[in-house]
C-alpha cells in the first residue's frame, strides 16, 4: 500500500465517525492551542517588558561616570574617548551631560520658578527618547530647551506671599487643592525670554569665603523649544522634575560668567550616555567601552531577572498545555481501540486478501495522525481567536475606551509548526496501542464472530 492508499482509508474513517472525529479534534485543539497561546503569551510579554524597561529603565543605554578629577589620569572621561566611543559598531547616539547647577529663573513680567541645568548636545535629546512638544533642538548659542515640569508652577512673587500667607492663617484641604492645581499649571514659555540666575549655593560656591560678594548675574536666554510631558509620570512626579539643557558651549559661557569654568576651558562631564541599538548588544559595547578604563553602569541586569521570571510563567502555561494534550491523548486512545473493536471483520478480511501486520499497524497510525493533524489546524484557529480576544479586552479596558493602545500579544510564525508539532505527535502516540492491537487481530477468529 501507498502513503496515499493510507490517507484516503484515514480519511474515509474519520468522515464515517465524525461525533467520535469531532471529540477528539477538540481535545488535541484545546490542547495544542494552550501550548501555542502559552508560547505566544510568554515571547508577547517578554517582547513588551523588554521595550517598557528599554524606556523606563533604559535597558539599551550604558552610563558612563568620570571618577577621575585629574586631567592626566588614564581613566578619565575625555573628548577624545567620546569620539571614538562613538565609532563603535551598534552605537546610536553618544551624549554628554555636564551638571551646571539649580537655578531660579524670571520670564515676562516676574513670572519665576526654579530649574536644574544640564549642558549636553542638543540634537542628541530625541536619541534618548525625548519627544518635543514645542520647537525643536538648535546649534545656536544662548539657546535653552526646557522639559515639561519646568513650565509648571509659574507665579510670581505677590502671589507667592498671598499663598503663604493664606496657608498660615486659614489652612483647609479646599485650599491645599487649589494650590496643588497651581502647582501644576502649565506656563506658556516656548520663544520667551527667560533670566537666569543662580540660588545662593551657587552664589556661595562662586564666591569663597573671604571674597565680597557681588551681585550675580543675570543670563538670558531664549527657550527654543519645549520637551513633552512623560508618559506615565504622575503629577507630583512633573512638579518636582524641572530640567533644562543648555549646549556645551553655552554651558561654558554661563559657567564662565560665575566664574566656576575650568582652567583650560574644557568641560567636565557628569556622565555621559550611550544609546545602544538593541539591548542584546549593550554587553559587548560595554565591554569595549571598560577597555578605555572608564566606569559604566547599565540596567541588564533587571532585563535577565525579568526573563528568568518570563521563563517560569512560559513553562507553567506550556505544561498546562500539555496536561491538555495527554487528557486529549487518553480519548484518542479510547476512540481508537473502540474503532479496532468494531473493525475486527475488515481488518480479518484484509488479513484474508493479503495484508501484512505492517501495513494494519501503519493503516491506523495514519488514522491517528490525521486525526492529530485535523486538530492541530483547528488549534491554530483557535489560539488566534484567543490572541485576538484578548487583545480586544486590553485595548478596551487598557486604553480607558480611546482604542488607541497597541497589540501587546502576538503569535510568532515559529509557534505554529511547534504547535501542529505537539498536535499530531499526540495523534501518532495515541494511535500507537490501538495499532499495534489491530495488527495482532486473528483473521478467522474475527471473520467467524463478526
């Protein structure tokens, strides 16, 4: 007999017992698809962890920290090591950061607040997924860009003494909510002139005991563009987070201007980040990075915790899966002795015409694989319609009915043969006793009962 005598007896078997066909494709569907959904939650989840935690924790970002204050150390952080850092393969972007300092700031007519300075590369923000929300990032010098928490709070000093003064004699929650909303109350400042001045820590540190003191100056500068609110950072988290950058040259100038600029003129970096192309090639980029001598600090280490943890939940699901599958298997087994039991007088009159053990055992191995097969393809559609429902139940609840989240959950191509897999090993194994069973069926003894 030929593979396709084989399929076509199979086949006719299966559309002769088709409640009993049914049944079984069931049970192998549920099964297969358990483990496929199974498979497919853990890689879905796995793959959203890791670009929440690429934006969170910065999972595919190296730090770099100067611990050396001496110029002629080997391990400090120089241009020149910035330069070729930037040369390396897998490296996005490089950016340096230079802590200028807390400043209070005034804009139009005495509106003030406060700020933390940074002097890094402006064109380099976006690289480390700041988004602009007004404006955008400029080569020119006296140029600032404010993130979203520095426009909020704005008052001015009038207004400032009647808060104070009506939270001292009259305090309530009513007003201790009005005055949180005007702590979060954005301030038009995109194109506006802002004045700079430094607190008194940065007025004591330019002027060292002993010197007279001299009034600061004022820097102006010019916001050229406005970065966009955090996703996720709740409000008292943007009231607190009052960030600006400023470029390295501009940095100069205003640390110049308070007489806190280094001797030779050139900056000297905080920290400095690098943007890795993927996640996955931080460590070898780390590693070159240790061989100019320089520290770094990166968050891999939360990435492994969390895929070992993934891994546990993927194993959990797929073993489900399969308890599914071996309950599928044992009706498998059960419909196929019961198909031998009624078959007795075929499979004796095969016998009688010639058919070998081989070929008996083999007619009902391929009964059984297509029966598997048969509920591996339903098993497919129905991981898919467990995906898809899902997916829908996130996007309506997770979203807060906009219907504009992303797909987290997904299949991969991969899944599928793994599943179909599973689906008809199950049919093969389960057909295997019931088999071998009919291949021993004595033909006369069966002929003459039947």
């Amino acid at each position: 007999m030929k593979l396709r005598d084989y399929l076509r007896l199979g086949w006719d078997q299966l559309q002769r017992r088709k409640v009993v066909t049914a049944l079984c494709t069931v049970g192998i569907a549920i099964g297969s698809a358990s483990i496929m959904v199974a498979l497919g939650f853990g890689e879905s989840i796995q793959h959203y962890s890791q670009k929440q935690m690429s934006f969170y924790l910065k999972t595919d970002e190296i730090t770099i920290v100067d611990q050396s204050n001496d110029p002629n150390n080997p391990a400090k952080l120089t241009t020149s090591k910035l330069d070729l850092i930037r040369t390396f393969p897998h490296v996005k972007s490089v950016a340096s950061f230079q802590d200028l300092g807390q400043f209070n700031f005034t804009v139009d007519d005495g509106k003030q607040s406060y700020l933390h300075l940074f002097a890094t590369e402006l064109d380099t923000l976006e690289d480390f997924d700041a988004k602009f929300q007004q404006g955008g990032a400029s080569s020119q010098n006296n140029l600032i860009v404010l993130n979203y928490g520095a426009t909020l709070g704005l008052m001015d000093v009038k207004t400032i003494e009647a808060r104070n003064k009506l939270m001292q004699q009259n305090p309530s929650k009513e007003q201790d909510e009005i005055f949180r909303q005007m702590d979060v109350l954005p301030y038009a400042l995109y194109q506006k002139q802002i004045l700079l001045k430094a607190n008194n820590y940065q007025e004591q540190s330019a002027n060292p005991a002993g010197a007279s003191a001299t009034q600061p100056k004022e820097i102006t500068l010019r916001v050229t563009a406005v970065l966009k609110k955090p996703e996720g950072m709740p409000e008292y988290m943007l009231q607190g987070n009052k960030t600006a950058y400023v470029s390295p040259q501009t940095g100069l100038n205003i640390l110049e201007s308070l007489n806190k600029a280094s001797t030779n003129g050139q900056p000297r970096y905080s920290e400095v980040k690098v943007k890795v192309d993927s996640s996955s090639n931080v460590k070898q980029v780390d590693e070159w990075i240790k061989k100019l001598r320089l520290t770094t600090q990166t968050n891999l280490f939360q990435e492994d915790r969390m895929k070992g943890e993934f891994a546990i939940v993927r194993l959990l699901l797929t073993g489900v899966g399969l308890f599914v599958l071996f309950v599928a298997s044992i009706s498998i087994v059960v419909a196929m002795t019961m198909s031998t039991h009624q078959r007795r007088r075929q499979i004796g009159i095969m016998k009688v015409l010639g058919a070998n053990l081989k070929q008996i055992r083999n007619m009902f191995i391929v009964e059984s694989s297509l029966l598997g097969m048969l509920g591996g393809f339903v098993g497919i559609l129905l991981s898919y319609w467990v995906i898809w429902g899902i997916n829908l139940i996130i996007i309506q609840f997770g979203s807060n009915g906009r219907g504009d989240s992303p797909e987290i959950l997904f299949i991969s191509f991969w899944i599928l043969p793994v599943g179909m897999f599973f689906a008809i090993m199950t049919g093969v194994l389960s057909g295997l006793y019931p088999a071998v069973k009919a291949s021993r069926t004595d033909a006369l003894t069966a002929i003459k009962r039947e």
